[in-house]
C-alpha cells in the first residue's frame, strides 16, 4: 500500500494514540468504549465518539494490512 497523507482527523488520532495510549489502538478504543457506558475514562474528545472509534478501526487496520506506520506521517 503506497503512503498517503494523513487528514487532520486521522492526524489527531495518531497523536494522541501516542501521546496518551503508548501508541496501542486497543486501548484507545477500550478508553472510548467505556467512555460511551459511562465507565471511568481517560480524556475528553471534543468530538462525537463514534465517528472517532470508526475512524481508529479504519487506521488500525490500514497499519495492520499494509505495515504502515502513522507516526512516521505526522511530519507531512
């Protein structure tokens, strides 16, 4: 899979997957979950959890199946 260019969503995912999950999508996704339940969690999004969790399933699989690494692209 060539490399793409990040958008500004998928961008903030990535850093804050980085920044406040040690880069493990797993727990980010379980910190949103929770989130939604109404279980402790760990930040605030400004935006509707939903969509974000779609969106990290969707970036999760993409470094899965065609190794790519997100942090890498942050610079672009």
């Amino acid at each position: 899979m060539a490399p793409r260019k990040l958008t500004p969503d998928e961008k903030g995912l990535v850093l804050l997957r980085n920044e406040l999950y040690d880069g493990s999508w797993q727990a980010m996704l379980e910190d949103l979950h929770s989130r939604l339940e109404g279980k402790p969690y760990v930040f605030k999004l400004a935006r509707r959890i939903e969509e974000d969790i779609k969106l990290i399933e969707k970036l999760q699989k993409i470094e899965e199946d065609g190794s790519v690494n997100f942090t890498e692209m942050l610079g672009d």
